[in-house]
C-alpha cells in the first residue's frame, strides 16, 4: 500500500466531501421533493438531515477510493465506518454543544464544526487503513454497522422520531418538509 497516494486521496476527499455536501444540501427543495432527493438531500433543517448529507458523499468517496487505491479490502471497510460514525457523532455533538452557548443557529460555527468532522473522519480512518493492526477481525461487524446506519436515515427522515435532533429549527416541523408532499384529493 502506498501511504502517500492514500492520504493524498483522504485530503482529497474532504474538499469533495464537503463540496457535494453542501450540494446535496439544496436538493430537495430544487428537485421540488423528487423521491432521490429525499434519500440524499437534506429534507429539513434538523440536525439529523445535515449529518445525512455528509454521510453519502463520504461513502461514495470511499468506494471511488477502492477502484484506483491499493488497500486491505477488510481493514479499510472498517476504518470508513468508524470514521463514518465518529464524523456523524462530531455533527451532532457540535450542534448540541452549540446550543447550549446560544439559542440561534450560528451558520458560520456550523460551517466549521461540519468541517473539522470531515477533516477527522478523513484523517482517523487514514490512521485506521494503514495501521499495522490488524482491524479485519471486524468487518463483519462493521458490515453490520454500515448497514444499521443507512436503515436509520432511510426510516427517520421519513418516520422521525419527535426529539431535538429531528426537529426542523425553521418550521417546528419534524420530516419531510410539508410543501412538496404531495395533498390528498
């Protein structure tokens, strides 16, 4: 394995990141709610919606990086998912250690905090592919992790739970955003 073309592509990919995560933050309402938006985009302002929109491009920059990077195939799915996890803590952490300083959502502070998420996701799973232990013994679980996590966003941005972290600041609301579901008849 080469060290420097992996952390070359981990830097890399916290521009991408972060780039189509700011994208996939407007796509739904520019896609008016079309049903993919919905499984990638952030359908409201909540807490939980931001840490969706990082995890897809994190995972897509991550099966890129399996096509061209020579990695321990195992080791490497395991040190994704733990940085997909420890970004996704760091996101709602930050927001709730923000709120308890101020009650208004401060857009700059959020900028950085979801940046220094995926700075860390990039460099701890960096450590974790090239570290000689060995984490292959976990990838089953990991598996298991990956999956759970992609069930939890598919069934709470539609079924969300009423909490803190699924409430829509903007609306109150709690879900996909009223506007563009579609009225019964």
């Amino acid at each position: 394995m080469d060290k420097r073309a992996v952390a070359l592509s981990e830097a890399a990919g916290c521009v991408l990141i972060y780039s189509a995560a700011v994208l996939l933050h407007f796509v739904y309402p520019l896609s008016k709610g079309a049903a993919l938006s919905i499984v990638f985009g952030a359908v409201n302002e909540s807490v939980w919606e931001h840490t969706k929109i990082f995890a897809a491009p994190y995972i897509g920059w991550a099966l890129l990086q399996l096509c061209w990077l020579k990695v321990h195939f195992r080791q490497y799915v395991v040190a994704k998912v733990i940085g997909l996890y420890v970004m996704a803590g760091m996101i709602i952490g930050s927001s709730h250690l923000l709120s308890l300083f101020t009650e208004q959502n401060i857009f700059l502070l959020d900028i950085a905090a979801s940046l220094i998420a995926v700075l860390t996701a990039q460099a701890l799973s960096y450590r974790l592919e090239t570290a000689e232990n060995r984490l292959e013994e976990y990838f089953y679980p990991a598996l298991m992790l990956l999956t759970l996590y992609y069930l939890m966003f598919f069934s709470f941005t539609i079924f969300p739970p009423k909490t803190e972290l699924f409430r829509d600041p903007v609306s109150g609301g709690f879900g996909i955003v009223e506007k563009f579901v579609e009225k019964e008849r």
